[in-house]
C-alpha cells in the first residue's frame, strides 16, 4: 500500500472540516483542530488498481492572531484548496494558499473546491467559470465531495 | 465562536507557558493514555518477579553489587524496578509525518498508527514551533502524561518515538540513542527517499531490528511457580563432570601406552615399560640385540609420530661390534666423499683454465683491433685537421680573391675592359699593333700606361690584397691570320714587348714589379668578334692580369667541394 499526506487549506471557516469529516474512515477528535491547529483523518480508497492510504492534514484557516507551524506543510504529495463560494474574499485567498503550498513542496498536486456549493443559485453557479481541477462542493448535500479526493489521488498518482 | 476562541486562546498562550502545557496535556494525554498499561501494576509484577528469583545467580550479583557500592540490596531491587518498558517504536518520516516502520510488544498493538504517527508529528511540530518562538533552541525530546511517556529521539530525515510506561533513565535513553544511531546509519538513504510505498524490502529488516532491539530491552517476565535453583547444585554437577573427563582423558592414553607396549613384545620377544612425562615418552627394559631397538624406534615413531628417550639396556658386545661398523662405514663414506670432491674441483679447475684462456686470447685480440682503431682514429683526426687548415686558408684567399675582383670591378665599371670572370684588363679596342708588329704603337701608350697603373695601383695599394698576390700576367694576342706558330711566336713577342715597357714605369718600380711579371703568347685564341666578323685589329692585343697566391690550391679545393 501506499500512503501519501495531504493537506486541506483554506481561509477560516470555509468548510474544511466538514468536508473531510463528509469523507474520511476515521479520525481524530476535533479538539486538535483547534488546539495546536490541525487534525489528522484517513481514507483509503484504490486508484487505478492501486491501492492508496490517504493522511488528511485539516490544517485550521490562519487568522491575524493565530499563526499556523508552517512544519505541518512540509512533506506533502497534495492538497484541497478549499474556497467558500459564497465569500468572495476567501475566492481570492486561492492564490495565496497555492503559493503556500508550491513554497514547500514543489511538485505538489492540488485541486481546488468552490464549498458551499448549495448556497448559489443556478445563474451564480453559471456565472462561474471553473477549470479542469475544480469543483463546486458541498459538505450540506454531499456533491462532488468525493469526485474532488478522487481526481488529487490520481494526480498524485501520476 | 471561532473567532472568539482563537485569539483568547493565542493570548493565553503568549502570556503563560504553563498555560499552554495545562492546555496541551489532554490532547497529548488522551492519545498517549489510550496505548499505554498501567504502569504501577507492572512494577509490582517487576518487584515479584526479582523476589521470586531467590537463590538466583542474580540475587548474589545484586548482594555483591551491594557490598561493593554500598547501596542497599533493597534501593538496587527497587531501581531495576523502575526501569520504563518500552511497548511500541515507531520510525517517522519527519516532512510527511508517514510512519516508515513500528514494531509493538506481543498484545500491545496501537490501532491506527498511522494516524497515530501523523498526529504525533503534528504536535512534535506544534511545540517545536511554539518553543522555538519562545527563543528556545532545543527540540522537544519528552512527551509525558501520567503514566505514559512519548520519547521522540530525532536524527537525518526521521525521529523515531519510544512509548514507555514511564520516564526512562539515562542509560535507557543512551540504549535507544545507540540503537536509533545503528539505524540512521544503515538506512538514512532510505529514509531520505521513502515515499510512502510499505512494499519496500528495507521496511521488514528494519521492523526486525527493532522487534530484537524490544526483546532484548524488555523486563523479565515473572513466573509465579517457577523453582526455586540453587547454584551449589550446578558447581557440583560441574566439578563431576571435569573430574569425568579427565579420568577419561587420562584412562585414554594409559590404555594406547599399553597396546604398543603389547606390539613391541609380539615383534621383538622384549618387554619394555613405556611411560609418558610432559608429552615425552620413557621407554625402560632389557633388548637382546641393536636390531631390535631398531624396530622399537621404528614402530614407536609410526605409532606416535615422536621421538623418545632411551632408557633401555642393550647388549655392550654387540654395542661396540655395532660402533665399530658404524665407525668402518663412515670412514669409507667420507674418503669416498673426499675423492669425489677432489675429481669434482680439477675438473672444475680444468673448465675455469680453459674459460680463462679463451677469455684471455678473445681480450688481447680485443686489444689488438682497438690500437688499430685508435691509430686509425689518429690518422683520419690528423687529416681532418689538415684539411680543415686548408680550407680555411682557401677560404680566406677566397675572400679576398673576391674583394680584389669586386674592388677592379669599381675602378673600371667606365669600361668594358676589365673581366670580372678572370680579373683581367683587356686592351682589345686600343689599336696597340699593327699587323704583323710586335712594337707597340706609340701614340697607345698612355692609354696604356694609364690603365696598368691603375690596375697595379688597385691591387698592389691595398694592404690586405697586397699579400695575396703572388703575381702579373701579360698575355699577347694576334689576330686569326696567319700560322699558328708565327701567331704564338708574335704573341709571345708583343707580351715581352709590352713588359719592357711597363717595367720602365714608375708604378712597377714602386711595386717591385720586375721579378713577378710574366711574359706569355696566347697566339690567336679568344679573337674579337664582332656581329659575326672578327675586329683583327682589337685581336691584336694584350692582357694583363693578375695571379693569386694558392690559385691552384683554391682551385683543388673547390673542386673537391664541388665534388
């Protein structure tokens, strides 16, 4: 088996978590998340034949006064960058936590999830325009949730 | 609530350092808790089992540790009571926080230890990074809550992390150190490269090294009815078995004593007593003859492959018949000897004579053809030198021939009458004669007392050609008619002629002229032609030139040159 870290990033309260809670086997208690500002959960799932363990680093959403250990970013294969669709301030954060990620791991995959997906209406959603590696989300009805793990473990993969 | 929480939480942080571990414990705890055994029950079972251990070779270890260092056997039996079981490794990569290898004592699983491993990782990070933000430099080592302890030893590209029922000692650290430092060093290539794949080969021969690493450091187990060993017992059963097996060892080599003592007597008819001392063989008795303490020596040497020493009595008469034939042998043996050594050296002086004699004539004649070579070597040295005298002389008179002729050249370049070729002054156009006159003219005599002056003048003036010349031509010419004879007799004529008179000119008195002229007839040879037809009055004619010191060595040369 093979396993590979991943990261979930993402501005404050943009649904990180209830993402990964929507689709992980098993994890730890919340109170790490906020404590030391991340928490780890698993999901296996086999790509292509392969079979793929995968360590979800949820790491918390940094604010001005609570700064993230930027040891947790090292070492990984991946991440979810995860937006709320809704805040158009957390869309522009994209770019941010890609540079983040890219800093410490240059061969990083990532894929990018438009969370909250529920919130817009059908002419919202048209208005938006997403590329090959990016999802609308939503962790109220489930949609794409896993569609959007899947395609970061093939990229992995690759 | 999120926003409220964090910064009051940050704040509280900042502020107190105690804080911050009260609000890490139950994290840490709480995972660290869930794998770990109570950890008094264990001492106690630990203390039992020393307990039980009774008459145990360790308990007189313990006593005697405690007679030399003065502790009490009680503090010695309580210390190795407290000594932290490790119950789980884990090896972790430290940018991934993926666990590379765990190994875990029988029935002490963790679940998840990959999450574990990860979570773990995560908050090694955590306080990494906060201490580090409290200006402290070292990493965090020590992760205790309760009775469980995470000891996290970090090194290359991984930290390995032992979970103890407790805090462990100096010596349990350095015994982890040293274990974890074997590891790094084997496999720190692999770890460097590890990419999550569990397949690797390395993997299992790591897990193995790790699972003997926690035999070996794990406590004794007790055992409730185990008996109780007395050490008496064991030195005992020894001390039986050595005196065995050196009656054993000693019966062995009587009994082969006794074999051959009974082979000696069916060949020989003698009995003799073999003893054995210090690996060295006695042998005592009465021999009949020399022969058989031949056989003896013989059969004893097959037998034992040794010598031995002679204490057996043996016949005198026989003895001195035995000496004297002995002494009869070797006297032949050496004047055999002696003879043969004496033919071998004359014949050997015979070669070295005849080799010496070959050598010498082959030396002298050597000699010989070396004198020839040198007188020869002389010879052509001497002949060199000669000719190389030469021709520098002919060199020199070169040289200066060719300084004359370039030096006549500029004094006459007005006219065509000087040949440059021989260094002659031909007076072909001066109407010296009539035909058939060997008077000169009187009206060309200026002309050509004012060319032979010059001439004279050039040569004769000049100090350095001055020596060279040895002499002065004057060639008569007449023109093509008439008889050869009378022409050569004319010629003659009017060259002697021309001599007189040149003679009576102050130039040739001032030269002493009058000893180095020479008169010759030239007949008709060289008549002047022109455009086809012969100008018999410019053949009728002199020329005067002059002759050099050595010409005809000069001339040898340069055709020995051109040669």
């Amino acid at each position: 088996m093979i396993r590979k870290k991943i990261l979930m990033l993402g501005d404050f309260a943009v649904g990180k978590t209830s993402l990964v809670r929507h689709y992980i086997d098993n994890t730890f208690d919340d109170v790490y998340l906020t404590t030391i500002g991340v928490k780890v959960s698993k999901k296996m799932l086999a790509v292509n034949h392969v079979e793929l363990e995968l360590l979800i680093w949820d790491i918390e959403g940094e604010t001005p006064s609570k700064k993230i250990p930027k040891a947790y970013f090292k070492g990984a294969s991946g991440a979810i960058i995860v937006c709320d669709a809704s805040r158009k301030e957390t869309v522009e954060g994209i770019r941010e936590h890609i540079g983040d990620l890219l800093a410490f791991n240059r061969e990083a995959k990532y894929v990018i999830a438009y969370n909250k997906s529920d919130l817009l209406s059908a002419q919202q959603k048209e208005t938006l325009s997403l590329s090959e590696n990016t999802f609308l989300t939503s962790a109220k009805d489930g949609s794409q949730i896993d569609i959007l793990f899947t395609t970061l473990a093939k990229e992995i993969l690759l | 609530m999120q926003s409220v929480i964090s910064p009051v939480i940050a704040q509280e942080i900042a502020e107190n350092k105690d804080k911050m571990i009260d609000a890490l414990y139950p994290i840490m705890g709480g995972m660290i808790s869930k794998y770990v055994t109570n950890a008094i029950k264990e001492m106690m079972e630990h203390i039992n089992a020393k307990i039980e251990e009774g008459l145990s070779f360790e308990r007189y270890k313990r006593k005697l540790k405690a007679k030399m260092t003065g502790v009490s056997e009680t503090e010695i039996l309580l210390e190795e009571s407290l000594d932290a079981t490790i119950r789980s490794l884990f090896i972790i990569q430290k940018e991934t926080g993926l666990l590379v290898a765990e190994v875990h004592l029988e029935n002490r699983e963790i679940n998840d230890p990959h999450m574990v491993a990860s979570m773990a990782s995560a908050i090694k990070d955590f306080v990494n990074d906060w201490t580090e933000k409290a200006e402290e430099t070292s990493e965090v080592q020590l992760l205790s809550y309760g009775n469980a302890t995470l000891y996290i030893e970090s090194a290359g590209s991984v930290y390995l992390i032992a979970f103890l029922d407790t805090e462990p000692d100096f010596e349990q650290r350095s015994k982890i150190n040293v274990f974890f430092a074997k590891i790094i060093k084997k496999y720190s290539r692999f770890f460097q490269d590890f990419d999550g794949d569990d397949s690797a080969p390395e993997i299992q021969t790591i897990e193995e090294m790790m699972r003997k690493f926690l035999r070996e450091t794990k406590p004794p187990v007790p055992r409730e009815n185990a008996a109780k060993k007395n050490p008496l017992k064991y030195i005992l059963i020894l001390f039986l078995l050595l005196c065995f097996a050196y009656a054993a060892y000693w019966g062995k080599g009587k009994y082969e004593l006794y074999l051959l003592e009974q082979q000696i007597s069916r060949q020989t008819g003698a009995h003799i007593t073999i003893e054995k001392e210090n690996h060295t063989l006695y042998l005592k008795g009465y021999l009949a003859s020399i022969k058989d303490f031949y056989t003896i020596k013989k059969l004893i040497k097959e037998k034992t492959g040794k010598d031995f020493v002679n204490e057996m009595y043996l016949p005198p008469e026989e003895m001195d018949q035995k000496l004297m034939q002995q002494k009869k042998t070797m006297a032949q043996t050496v004047k055999r000897l002696s003879l043969e050594t004496n033919r071998a050296l004359k014949d050997q002086q015979h070669t070295v004579k005849v080799l010496e004699n070959t050598l010498t004539s082959k030396y002298d004649r050597l000699e010989q053809k070396v004198a020839g070579l040198e007188a020869e070597l002389q010879t052509i040295n001497t002949r060199y030198h000669t000719t190389r005298k030469k021709l520098d002389t002919a060199i020199s008179i070169s040289v200066m021939k060719a300084h004359a002729l370039e030096k006549l050249k500029e004094a006459f370049s007005h006219t065509d009458a000087f040949h440059p070729k021989d260094g002659s002054l031909d007076f072909k156009n001066k109407h010296l004669f009539e035909a058939g006159q060997s008077v000169p003219k009187a009206d060309s005599l200026s002309v050509l007392k004012q060319g032979f002056k010059k001439y004279i003048t050039v040569l004769m003036g000049d100090k350095q050609i001055k020596p060279y010349i040895k002499g002065f031509v004057i060639e008569g010419y007449t023109d093509s008619s008439g008889s050869y004879d009378f022409n050569k007799a004319l010629s003659l004529e009017r060259a002697k002629q021309i001599k007189k008179y040149v003679l009576t000119l102050p130039v040739s008195k001032q030269y002493h002229l009058s000893k180095i002229i020479d008169a010759r007839g030239m007949a008709d040879e060289n008549p002047v032609i022109i455009n086809g037809v012969e100008d018999r009055e410019a053949s009728r004619r002199i020329k005067i030139r002059f002759v050099f010191n050595s010409d005809k060595a000069i001339e040898s040369i340069e055709k020995a040159l051109n040669d």
